[in-house]
C-alpha cells in the first residue's frame, strides 16, 4: 500500500483529466487513419455489453402508457391462466433465461479481454490487437469471472423485484379492500430498491474497468486481490474518488450529447459498431487514460512514456 508524504498533496482527478488529455494529444495527432481503426476495433470490444459515457437507460416514453389500464377481470383471468399453465411458463421462463445467460457469457468474455487490451494500448502507447489479446488473457479470464458474477447478481435482483412488483400490482388492482395503501408503499419500496442496485452495479462496473483491471496489471495480481488493493485506496483517498465519480457522470452527459450530435451529422453513420469508437477514438481515448492517470498519483503507474507533473 502506497502512502502519502506529510504535506504533500492529494490525488486530483481534475489533474488526472488535465493529464489524460495531453497523453491523448500526443498518441493520436497527427491523425493516422490504420492507427485509429486499430484502436477503434480494440474499444469496441472494450465497450462490447456495457452501458458506456456514449449511452444510458432507456425509460419508457409517455406514450407507452396512453390506452387503459388492465382491470380487475383482466388481472384475475391472466393470474387463472398462468395458474393453469405453470409449468409451461416455467419451461419457456427457463430457457429464456438460459438463451439470455449464455449469449451475456459470450458477450462479457469479449468485453473482459477487449478491457484488457485497450487498457495495454492507452497505457503503452501503441495500437496493438494481438498481442495484449494473448498477454493478458489470464487476467482477463479473472477478470470475467467477477464481471459475470456482478452481471448475474444484477439480473437475479432485477427479476425478483420484478416479480414482487408484478405481485404488488395484482394486489392493488384485484386486491381485497383495505390492501391498496400497503401495495402502494410496497411499489414504492421496490423502486428504491431498484435504483439502489442499479446505482450499486454501475459503481461496482466501473470500480472493476476503470481501476481493478489497471491494478490486475500492475500488481500482477487475480481480480480479488486487485479489489482488495482499490478497497484500500479508497479507504485512503475517498474524497477523490468521489470526485472522479461526479465528474465521469458529467463526462458521460457530454459525450453522450456529443455522440447524438455526431449521429445527426452522419445520418446515424456515426453509431455503427467500430465506426463509432474510430470516428470519436480521442473520447474514448482519454476517457480511458483519464483513470490511469489517477492510479499513476497513488502510486500505481502504468503509462509507459507519462510526464512527471
């Protein structure tokens, strides 16, 4: 564990950002098309299955809600049908689940290694695919294992409050007098519950991309041991992770416009798969150094040619 000198002056992620954008000036101007696409292919796998700065939650419109609500009949009849047929719902249930599953497995295993190698390229310099594909590939396979478990949490938590919902639903439509008021506060509950994991696993996502992966690399070490690792800087620095926090959430509000305004210009060109990490690689360059260079102030550097500040 590193520690800080008496007097000496804390992490500053405002000076990580200062720093990540000169790293980002000096390895990708003057503009070379081949070195771009390389890079662009690399932070599409980096990006494969997970909600980016470039994106969010989609939240229905208020048009989805503009014919009638099901009523009591309604709500009794689909509970009696269900009823019925359990079993088949169970089986389709199953193996809906298991589809979903297996194509998320697939899916965080691409994104595990493309972590991993555009993590070496920003780091290095150099816009390499095969290589940081081979080098980190114990890493990543850790690396994998705890991304899935935390995806697989999520989605566990997602269903079952998804169920209590629908069951806290039922009892306020068809429910017997008197039950409306404790269904009411139920819903309410479950949507507190459901933002707190949501906010939980977004923090944990991105504990695990923008530091425990870094850390993976430079201490050498499993997943667990680089958790064990960011937990103690944390404990140490928590005022300045706190800020790199708020600031990557209004970072992801910028680029997020900036990627609307981008597609706008080029007739949704601009959201392809590769297109999109080619054509804006410097933001997704610097958003990925941006954390490097925060790790590079409490002592864990891993930018091969980084200037001292």
């Amino acid at each position: 564990m590193t520690t800080s000198l008496p007097g000496a002056r804390g992490p500053s992620p405002l000076d990580a950002a200062q720093q990540a954008i000169a790293h980002t000036q000096r390895h990708l101007f003057p503009f070379r098309f081949e070195r771009w696409l390389v890079l662009g292919c690399v932070a599409f796998l980096d990006q494969c299955g997970r909600r980016s700065g470039m994106g969010g939650f989609h939240v229905p419109g208020p048009g989805g809600w503009g014919g009638p609500g099901p009523g009591a009949g309604d709500v009794s009849k689909g509970v009696e049908w269900l009823a019925t047929h359990a079993f088949l719902v169970a089986g389709v249930a199953a193996a809906v689940f298991a589809v979903v599953i297996a194509f998320s497995a697939l899916v965080l295993w691409l994104n595990s290694r493309g972590v991993f190698m555009y993590l070496d390229d920003v780091a290095t310099g150099r816009a390499d695919f095969e290589r940081p594909w081979r080098e980190h590939a114990a890493r990543a396979d850790s690396y994998f294992a705890w991304s899935f478990g935390l995806a697989l949490a999520t989605l566990v938590g997602l269903l079952l409050l998804g169920v209590a919902a629908a069951a806290a639903v039922v009892v306020l439509v068809s429910g017997p007098p008197g039950s409306g008021l404790t269904a009411g506060l139920g819903l309410g509950g479950i949507f507190v519950l459901f933002l707190a994991l949501i906010v939980g696993a977004s923090l944990a996502s991105l504990a695990l991309r923008d530091f425990v992966a870094p850390l993976q690399v430079k201490a050498g070490v499993g997943c667990r041991e680089a958790m064990r690792i960011l937990s103690g800087l944390v404990r140490a620095h928590p005022g300045a992770f706190a800020v790199y926090v708020l600031l990557k959430m209004a970072f992801s509000m910028v680029a997020g416009m900036l990627l609307m305004v981008a597609a706008c210009l080029t007739c949704c060109c601009a959201l392809l798969p590769v297109v999109m990490q080619t054509a804006l690689q410097p933001l997704f360059y610097f958003e990925r150094a941006w954390s490097l260079f925060l790790l590079r102030q409490l002592g864990y550097d891993l930018v091969v040619d980084a200037v001292s500040a």
